[in-house]
C-alpha cells in the first residue's frame, strides 16, 4: 500500500508527503490552481511570464542567490506554467529539505518583479515564441490548437504570442500574482523522506495565512481576481477547417487534432489506447503504413495531452510538400479505419506494453510521482488517480477501442505547413523506392506522465 499522508493546514494549503525509503532525493512541488487558461485574451503569456519571474527575484534574494543557494547543495528550482495550473518544483537531497522549502516559498509568496528581470524575461519570452516558429512541429501544432480551441479557454498558447507579451507590463504581473499568491490556493506535494511534524510546522511558519500583495505593487490593483471553470465555448470549434501555413521550410508538415475525453472520464483509457494503436511505437498504424510501407513520411506520430476542461488527441507527418495533401488524407483515413478496422489482440497488446512501458518508466524519479500527484489534485481526481492508470489501460478490451475511435476520430481539424515558394500537389512517392526516411521524434507538450 502506497504512504502518502495527507494534511490541510490552517492556511488552507493542502500538503501530501510520500516517503521514499529507498531513496535519498526529495522533490516538492508546489501548484497553484491558476493557469495560462484563465488571462484575459489580450493578456495571453501574462501567467507564464509571472511564473518564470518567481525565480528571478525575491526581497531578500538575487536571482543568482536563487540559483546559487540550491546550487551549493547540488539543488535546483524550476517554475512551470501550463493551461491549468502554475508553480514550482525543487530538486535536492533529503537532507538540504529546510533549504529547498525556504527557498521554494521564498520565491512563492516574496518575488519582487524587479524591473530589470521583468524586461529581460519579457524578452527572452519573446525570442522563444519566435525559435518556436522556426521549428515545423511546434509552428504547425501551435496553429492547430489555435484553431482547434477557437473561442475556448485554451484558444492563445500558454507562453502566449510575441504581440501580447509586449504588452504585459510589470504592474499586471504584480496584480496577479498578489490575487493568486495564497496558501488555500496551493498544492504542496513533497516526494522524499522529511521529518513529517518538522515539515508541516516550517510550513505553517514561514507561509502566509491570507493573500500576499508584493512589494511596490499598486495597492488599487491588489484584487482578488476569479478563475474561469467554463469555457466560452465548446471544445473542437475548428473540427472540419484546415488552415493553411506557409514558410521558408524544406518539407511539409501536417497536424491533425480529434476531441479526446478528459482524465478520469470513462472513455479516456480507450482512447489512450487507440491513440497508441495509431502513431506510438515503430509498430504503430502510422509508422508502419505511411511511414514503412507507403514511403509517405520522414516523421509521423500521435499524442493525447490531458488537460481539466478539454483534452485533444492529435495526429501528425512530415511529409515531401508534393505529398501533403495525400499524407493528410491517408492520415485522416487511417484514424477512421480504426473502428472499421479493429486491432487485433496482439496490435493491442503491443500498444498496451508500449504505453505501461514509457509509464512506468517516466515515474522512475521522485520528480515525476510529484508533479503527477499534484497534477491530478489540482484537477479534483485525487493523488492516487495516476496510481491506477496501469489497471485502467490493462481493462480496455477491443470494444471499446473501436467504440471510441467511432465517437472521437473523425472530422478533425487540421493544420498544414507547406513551403512558401509555392506549391503545387504531386503524385506519392513510388511504392518500393528508396526513402530516406528516419525515426523523428517531436517533443509532445508538457503534460501529466500518465496521458
């Protein structure tokens, strides 16, 4: 049986420690319930671009002292914001524990937002969006969920885009973190071995017991501000719509992005299996059809991202710009011949091993079991709901495979990435001649490790 023990403070803050006796590393995590998903439109990166200045600066640190202080230890800290929930993480032995959680509330609850850090970040924000869009996978997939989401929660990335960035300004970012810096908002999950009473008690201490309104921010803005639960509209506005992209790039790229349920719904596991049916693995439908045998690809994979309010499923192939519009095509057909064509027991189970395999793999350091733990808090389904994804991909049976496939798999909205010096489309590579196609494998965005 799994020791995780769990505590609710006065301050509200919820804490879960788990003990890792055979292990001398202790993580901890800290979320708060607020998330890229809940900026005002013309505001889109105001979340990200506060959650990487908790680092940068406290009242009584540099951001080198930050950095510094866990450094002498070996330590680090990392913040982290995605579309619905933000915060921070340290790495240290478990012996450095009072380093790491002062250092961790330091940066939470007493970030100053100097203005020197906050237009040096502001700025490298901006030049990360733009070698973004140099990359095809991340230009066209961000276009894609744009697309996808349209008019929803999640329509504007989470880093947001260089126009909106450059228009956030310290004053927003201060106002925001004083509504949302709050022990009651916090999920404080540590991974390693702590004196449990010791712990709780330098919690109960050093954090606050209501909102933090940070120095030098303007009182008149110091407000409690309200997250948004219920997207404008629903999920999948875009489904049936292509958007065509064009760039100096070499080969075509395609996304495709289908609905998915969210976790812990009942057709989730189902679907995380046809999705690895599809494109995950050297043995998938995908790789081996498009890929292999129809020399239709240099790249080509699946992915479902999990997210509270609406997952997605999405497809993708790097693809010669003459075979675009047929790799789509091909694609897109293979997605709905899923439930025509059912995988057999030992596709299935291919794909099953597969997935328990990257699974348990990933949940090897104390790192992962933390943020997996805090991911699913966050998200109303309990710490112990990543714990049983082994047993819920185990239980799906072919049925409801293809039952999911049928409901989910069809009418997708696309993104397409073609050169832009023209285009015009061609017949597919000639079956039998020789491709120089590779395995390429395109980094998924962050999400829980049980996705």
């Amino acid at each position: 049986m799994i020791d995780v023990r769990a505590h609710i403070l006065p301050n509200g803050c919820k804490v879960l420690l788990r003990p890792t006796p055979d292990k001398a590393i202790l993580s901890i995590v800290a979320v708060v319930r607020w998330g890229a998903r809940d900026d005002p439109a013309d505001q889109a990166g105001l979340s990200h671009l506060m959650a990487r200045l908790l680092t940068k600066g406290t009242g009584s640190r540099t951001a080198f002292e930050i950095a510094q202080t866990l450094e002498s230890v070996g330590g680090d800290i990392e913040a982290f914001c995605g579309q619905d929930f933000l915060g921070l993480e340290t790495q240290t032995v478990e012996t450095d524990w009072r380093i790491a959680l002062d250092v961790l509330t330091d940066c939470l609850f007493h970030s100053t937002f100097r203005t020197g850090e906050f237009e040096k970040e502001r700025s490298l924000v901006q030049a990360e969006i733009r070698r973004a869009e140099d990359d095809k996978f991340s230009f066209t997939y961000r276009r894609l969920e744009c697309l996808f989401y349209r008019g929803h929660l999640y329509g504007a990335p989470a880093e947001g885009e260089v126009e909106t960035v450059a228009s956030l300004d310290r004053e927003s970012v201060h106002a925001l973190h004083a509504a949302i810096a709050r022990p009651q908002s916090v999920v404080l999950v540590v991974v390693g071995n702590v004196p449990d009473d010791e712990f709780l008690a330098a919690v109960a201490k050093t954090w606050p017991a209501g909102p933090v309104r940070p120095a030098g921010s303007p009182p008149e803005k110091d407000q409690v501000v309200r997250r948004r639960l219920e997207p404008e509209q629903a999920p999948g506005a875009g489904r049936g719509e292509t958007v065509v992209l064009t760039k100096e790039v070499e080969q075509g790229f395609v996304v495709l992005g289908y609905p998915a349920e969210r976790p812990g719904r009942p057709e989730s596991a189902a679907l995380r299996l046809a999705c690895g049916v599809l494109g995950e693995g050297m043995s998938a439908r995908l790789f081996s059809r498009l890929r292999d045998r129809d020399h239709l690809a240099y790249a080509v994979g699946s992915s479902l991202v999990g997210r509270e309010l609406a997952s997605h499923l999405f497809l993708y192939i790097g693809t010669n710009p003459a075979t675009v519009e047929i790799a789509r095509d091909r694609m897109r057909r293979e997605a709905e011949n899923l439930a025509d064509e059912p995988p057999d027991d030992a596709e299935l189970e291919r794909a099953r091993q597969y997935i328990l395999g990257k699974y348990l793999i990933a949940r090897q350091t104390n790192a992962a079991l933390a943020r997996s733990m805090a991911t699913t808090e966050i998200w109303g389904l309990g710490w112990e709901w990543g714990e049983h994804f082994p047993e819920r991909i185990k239980a799906v049976a072919p049925d409801q495979v293809v039952s999911a496939a049928r409901r989910y798999l069809n009418n997708p909205a696309a993104a397409v990435l073609v050169p832009s010096r023209g285009f015009a489309p061609g017949p597919a590579t000639p079956k039998g001649a020789k491709s120089r196609a590779h395995r390429t494998r395109f980094p998924a965005p962050r999400r829980p490790i049980f996705a």
